[in-house]
C-alpha cells in the first residue's frame, strides 16, 4: 500500500511545473467488449397494477481506444452515450454484462484514482473565484506528501494551460448572478478532474450549449491532453464538422445499438458504400445523427424503423468482425496499475475538514451576511425591542417571555440555516465522493 502511494506521489512530484499536462503518469488502453446494460423498469400508475419490464439500453457495444486517443460518441437523445460513458467510468450501477478492461484489467481502486470524470452538468460553488476553485481543489485532492507551494505551482499551470488566466479572479457564478462564461465553467470543471493528471478522462457533453469556437476551443484543449497520452472518451450531440475531423475515432449509436465505430474521416465513405449517401452537402455529424434516427433521403414515406435495421444488420456485417479483431491487438502495458490496495484519501480527515471548512466559509459568507439577512435580523430585534421599550419591573413576566423569543429565535436561525444547507451541498457532496 505504502509501495503504491509513494510512486504516484513521486509521478506527481516528477510532473509539478508547466509540464503537469504534457504527460500522463499511466497511458491506460481501453477496451469494451460486447458490452450490454439492462434495467427493470416499472409500468403503471397510482391505480394500475405496476409491471417490471425489462429494457435493454445497450447492446453489445465493442470498441477500444489507446491513450492520446479521442473517442466520440455520438447519437440522438435516448441512444445510451452517457450510460456507456458512465460504464467505462465504473460508475454504473447494476448489472452489466460484456467485458470492460483497463490496461487488459478490471475496473480496481488504483484505475478509479486514474479516471477523471466530467458530468454533464458543471456543479461549482457559484462565490468561489476560479482560482479558488482549484486552490481548494488542489488541496483536496492532490497528495499531502506535495508541499503547498507546489500545489500553488500545479494550480498556476492548470489555469495557464486551460486559458483561464484572463478570468482567474472572477466568480464562477451561475445563471442567476453572472459569473464566467459558459464555456470558461466548463473549462474549470475539466480542470477539477485534470489537477490529479487521469490517464483516462472521460466528459459528458463537455459542449453542449457552447458555440462552434467554444466548442472548438474545449476540443482543442482536450487534443492537447490526449497528445499528453491520455485516453479520452466524450459524449457528443452535433459538433461542426471541423470538431468531426478531430475525434480519432467515433462511435455512433442508436437506440443502444452501434451503428458505426471507427475514424471519423472514413465514416462518410462506409455509409455511402452501403448506399447510405447524403444527397446535398452536409455536416457529416448532422448526416449521421439522420441515419441513428432512421432518416436517409429527407422523404418523410420512409420507413425509419426499417432504416435502423438496415444499418444494425450492415453494422454486424462490415464492422463487427474488425472491431473485435483489434481488440486482440497487443497493447504495451504501462507497469505500476496493479490492482494494489491504494488509500481512498490523498489527504489526512484533518486537512480535508480544515479545507472544506475554510471553503464552505468562504461560499456561505455571502449568504450569512448578506444586505437582506442582516436587515432581517436587525429588523426583528428593533421591533421586539420597541415592544418591550422601558418595561418596568412589574412587567417581569413579559421581559421573560422576551427573552424566551430572543433565546428561540437565535437558536432556529441558525438551525434552518444550517439545514437548508444540505440538499445545496448533496450535488457536490455526490461529484466529490465519485
Ligand atoms: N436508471 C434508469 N432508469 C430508466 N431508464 C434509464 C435509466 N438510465 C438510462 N435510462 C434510459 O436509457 C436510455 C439511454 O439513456 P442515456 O442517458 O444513456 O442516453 P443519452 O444518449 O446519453 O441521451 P442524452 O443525449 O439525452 O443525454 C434513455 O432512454 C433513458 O431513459
């Protein structure tokens, strides 16, 4: 156990400096196979007698991808890309048949201290400027064994590497009080999963709502990590065709089935050779987002259910076959991700709590003490006062029943305060404990 702490310990030392996400500590080759997800979903209402019906989500989807690889996955809405993501992940829960390996291993706790994963929806505390977001971050998250200055120094590199410097005193905010841009947020939330240098980073619509340069900007980035010999997997709904071109491979899906898997250049080409052609010019995303949802030619008489058999039964055909023939390729291994009994925490109970402390301070502050709380407050103690204003002695039960308010009121503030707390930190309380 002390083996294995110390090693990434000294791979994170070695990499401390703008070089943090030139290289990855472990280039992880992924490989899925057959892989296929099924739930028990539940039918009828309040007065119907309820049903288990059985769904499959995925269907035997195959594919592998190397580190400094970008792996796309593409479909409509329904079609099982954040299910398959959140699988490779190891974060599905239930049953999952095929085979999901990791270097030619299972999913370990060594491999979950490799994966970076980033949900669709970025949850950041909205007073935190970004700097403070990856301070604290860093201090989590990194090993305690890193002085301080050092986690200063991969702070620095991450905000300099991801473009952020222009906004690193802003407030992350959130749609209702401003704060940095859409695709800077989602720039911060890659950052939160980079700062440990996963050799495997996996995104959930790391573009959606983002416009085409965004988008652009996001891809690049995520280029540049996956140069650093990373594995990378998104989710993706319709990226321009310049994003296209950049994936190393794309994996399309419909309805949990795999309508194509390869390099995105060569896509056009397949489709076309089983006499799938577009008939005008078009973005070659948009093209086959069409085809995952049974359009071809526009007509609105074609047979959409038919369309996706066709592709299914082509897919099985063509590409099935070669696809499980490269996962036979034999990958070199990186040593060192044994499947070793590693701590769960890189830091002490104390450092996390004085840290989450000291954040949870800083977040609340504004809340605490804010202009409306503190006339609130002012405003109930300037009235009950007036009402009690040169009471005299024979009032005494009056006074007490004054102080019984007094001694009420400030002891329920501070619990509902505190209460409502809970459910505004269960989010980050999921991502974190992920
Ligand atoms: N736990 C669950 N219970 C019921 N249905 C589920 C569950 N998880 C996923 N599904 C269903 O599986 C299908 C695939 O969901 P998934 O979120 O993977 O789709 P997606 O392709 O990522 O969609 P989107 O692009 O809209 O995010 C959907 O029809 C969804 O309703």
């Amino acid at each position: 156990m002390e083996e294995v702490t110390v090693e990434m310990e000294a791979q994170t030392r070695q990499s401390v400096g703008p070089i943090i996400f030139k290289k990855s500590n472990c280039p992880v080759t992924l490989k899925f196979e057959d892989v296929v997800y099924k739930i028990k979903s539940k039918t009828g209402g309040f007065l119907k007698k309820s049903k288990s019906e059985e769904k499959i989500i995925l269907k035997g989807v195959t594919g592998m991808v190397l580190p400094g690889e970008i792996l796309a996955m593409l479909g409509p809405s329904g079609s099982g890309k954040t299910t398959l993501l959140t699988a490779l992940g190891g974060r599905l829960a239930g049953h999952l048949e095929g085979n999901i390996t990791y270097n030619g291993k299972p999913f370990s706790s060594t491999m979950k201290r490799n994966v970076g994963f980033v949900t669709q929806d970025d949850v950041l505390y909205p007073h935190l400027t970004v700097t403070e977001t990856f301070v604290y971050t860093a201090l989590l998250r990194l090993p305690n064994s890193l002085s301080k200055e050092e986690k200063m120094i991969i702070t620095e590199a991450l905000i300099t590497q991801l473009g952020l410097s222009q906004c690193r005193d802003s407030i992350v905010g959130n749609p209702f009080m401003g704060g940095v841009s859409g695709g800077e947020r989602k720039r911060v939330s890659i950052g939160q999963e980079v700062i440990i240098n996963p050799s495997i980073l996996l995104l959930d619509e790391p573009t959606s709502g983002l416009d085409s340069t965004t988008a652009q900007r996001i891809v690049s980035t995520l280029w540049e990590l996956a140069n650093g010999g990373r594995t990378i997997v998104m989710t993706i709904h319709q990226p321009s065709s310049r994003l296209f071109y950049m994936f190393h491979k794309v994996l399309l899906l419909s309805e949990g089935n795999p309508l194509y898997y390869g390099k995105g250049l060569n896509a056009m080409d397949y489709f076309s050779g089983i006499q799938f052609a577009p008939t005008v010019a078009m973005n070659p995303s948009d093209f086959l987002l069409d085809l995952a949802n049974g359009v071809s030619t526009g007509d609105s008489r074609e047979d959409q259910t038919s369309i996706k058999r066709t592709l299914v039964c082509a897919y099985k055909a063509n590409l099935a076959q070669s696809v499980k023939a490269e996962l036979e390729l034999d990958v070199n291994f990186c040593e060192g991700t044994e499947d070793k009994n590693v701590k769960k925490w890189t830091t002490s109970w104390w450092e996390q709590f004085s840290v989450l402390l000291r954040r949870g301070l800083k977040e609340r502050k504004h809340e605490s003490f804010s202009g409306l709380k503190i006339v609130e407050i002012l405003a109930v103690t300037v009235i009950t006062g007036l009402l009690w204003w040169q009471s005299d002695i024979s009032h005494l039960q009056d006074q007490v029943g004054l102080l019984y308010f007094y001694s009420e009121f400030w002891g329920y503030v501070p619990f509902f305060n505190a209460v409502f707390t809970f459910p505004q930190e269960r989010m980050m309380l999921e991502k974190e404990l992920s």
